[in-house]
C-alpha cells in the first residue's frame, strides 16, 4: 500500500512511522509542501498521512488512488476544508482526536502560569546577560501565584486539567464557557462560574482555553484587555486567531498588562518585525504545548494501526463525520 506522510515530520515520527508500518505492506515516502516531486508523490498515493500541513481541493483532485486521509495534527489552520474536499471525493478522513495532547498543553499552561509573575524569562535573560548582584532589579520584584485569582476562559478537557493541575497551588480558579458546567462537575474540579467580563475583570490571571475554529466563534479583543485588572497576566495556549494580538501588545508596552504567555499566535509564526518576538514580557513558544515526545509518538502510532485497520480490511477508528465515528485511543 502505498503511503505518504505529508509535513515536516520530526526523526521521532519518522521512527515510529518505520518501526510501525511493516516494509512488506506498506511503501512509505516523506514529503513536504516544497518537495520536488510532491505532484508525482500525491498521485501515487493510496494513504495520505498530514502532519501539521495545509492540504487544498486541488491537491485532493490530483489523487485518484486514495483510500483515506489520516491527519496527525490541525496546525494553525482550519481543516474543515480539506474535510470537506475528501468527503466530496468518497474519502474516508481520520482525524487523532483522542486527546492525547491535553495533558501535555494543561501541563504546559501551568508552568507558564507559574513563570509570568516570577518574570522567569527575564531574569533568566538578565543572567545570560551577565548580571548578578545583591542589588539587581528583580530582587523583591516578582511574585507568587499562590493567593491569586486564575480566570479560565473556556472550559472543555485541557481546561478542566488545569484546574485540577492547580489545587495545589493555593488559587482561586473560577471559569467563563458557553456551557455552564452541572454543579458537581464544579465541585470536583474546584472551580466557581462566573459571567465572562466579571471574570475577566476579577482576575489576577486569564487563561484562554475557548475551542472555536476563528475569530467569528469568539474573540478576545480589546474591550476584554481593557478590563482586565491592572498588572494581571494573560495565556492563550488555544488559538492565535482567537485573540486581538494588536491590542495584547499596547496593553503589554503600555504596562497595563504585567506579562503574557503565547504559544501560538495568528499568523504563525509571527513574521520578522512583529512586535511579539521583541517584548521583554511577553513569553513566546513555537506551538508546542501539546507536541511532547509522549504525544508525538502516540499520535504517530495510533495513525499506523488506523493505516494496519484500512489494511486489514478492519472499521476505522476516528473518523470524521459524515462518516461514522468510531473513537479509540489505538
């Protein structure tokens, strides 16, 4: 069967993929967006694997032999499209969806949570930068998370791990969702409802965990910045077209805002000049909350026993509707 993998795939996946998809059944062959050849290579395909890669209607039509889209990961972008183009076609589309990844991003929103009020990537710089003395600028000058306030906008699976990945911590969690949570829910993760500009506005940290696909579903703009308490912190591990990144740097420069944490950003990356790769409070990750060693390898090989199902002639697991869905962790 012939397979291609389509993205920048890391070494790891690249492992797993060899080690998984046995060489008597299956042909594999890599290739990116750029790849000389990716025409013929699309064309041959019997089994597209997308990995953090945009996919077209036109790349669709040139592959006449395909049996099934099997996508790693989403990326930046919006893949209702591609969904779309592959169902129009008879394609079955698989899509990982069993979340293997919100540990990891919940995991990373913490630590982040952490970092910003201790002002952790600028004293680290301030180190590298040489100094060092019994008087330096950051002596007294951070603070604790414990006795804060975290606001989580949003509250589906990562959310509500990092409520419980913060009990430890000694803060008040409360919570925004389209989609007030049964009373026992809260309680066992330890969280208060409350309406959005009242949570943003009694905040000491707010994290964004909204699922929307864009900036129509929901947006994060400069009215809710504006109400944010003075010296607050704000993280979106979510997506970056969901928040008005113009007005999350006048808030930064203007001191408004006490720090942030981005892992993505809309577009990504962020081009040469934009202001968000130069604020000296602002931490910014390259999207990669939820791209662990652990995650990747499991997205890579629960993909190839999909790949070993189509194979075998077994139903497939995670597929996107209109087809029926059959979830699975493998």
């Amino acid at each position: 069967m012939n397979v291609v993998v389509h993205g920048k795939v890391s070494e790891l996946g690249r492992r797993v993929i060899e080690r998984e998809l046995r060489p008597d059944r299956f042909s594999v062959r890599f290739i990116e967006p750029e790849t000389p050849g990716r025409a013929a290579a699309l064309v041959a395909a019997e089994v597209l694997v997308v990995d953090h890669a945009p996919m077209t209607d036109a790349d669709f039509a040139m592959m006449p032999r395909l049996r099934l889209v099997q996508r790693l990961g989403r990326g930046p972008f919006d893949i209702s499209g591609e969904i779309a183009a592959a169902h129009a076609r008879g394609i079955p589309f698989a899509h990982n969806r069993s979340g293997f990844a919100v540990r990891a991003t919940a995991e990373h929103t913490v630590m982040v949570m952490l970092a910003l009020p201790r002002r952790l990537a600028e004293t680290a710089g301030y180190v590298r930068d040489g100094g060092w003395t019994s008087g330096n600028p950051y002596d007294a000058a951070t603070d604790e998370l414990a006795g804060s306030t975290v606001g989580l906008v949003g509250m589906g699976r990562i959310a509500a791990e990092v409520a419980r990945r913060l009990r430890p911590f000694e803060v008040t969690v409360r919570y925004w969702s389209r989609h007030r949570l049964p009373a026992e829910r809260e309680h066992e993760l330890g969280v208060r409802y409350l309406p959005l500009p009242e949570l943003v506005a009694g905040s000491d940290l707010v994290s964004l965990h909204v699922r929307a696909n864009s900036a129509a579903e929901f947006r994060f703009g400069a009215e809710l910045f504006d109400r944010m308490r003075p010296g607050a912190y704000f993280v979106n591990t979510s997506r970056g077209a969901l928040v008005d990144q113009d007005a999350l740097g006048r808030a930064l420069r203007e001191g408004r805002l006490a720090g942030a944490a981005l892992d993505v950003s809309d577009p990504e990356p962020p081009p040469a000049g934009s202001p968000l790769r130069t604020l000296p409070n602002l931490v910014l990750t390259p999207h990669v909350a939820g791209r662990t060693r652990q995650v990747a390898e499991a997205y890579y090989r629960c993909a190839c026993a999909n790949l070993a199902r189509l194979a075998g002639g077994e139903a497939l697991h995670d597929l996107i509707p209109p087809l029926p869905v059959q979830e699975g962790l493998c």
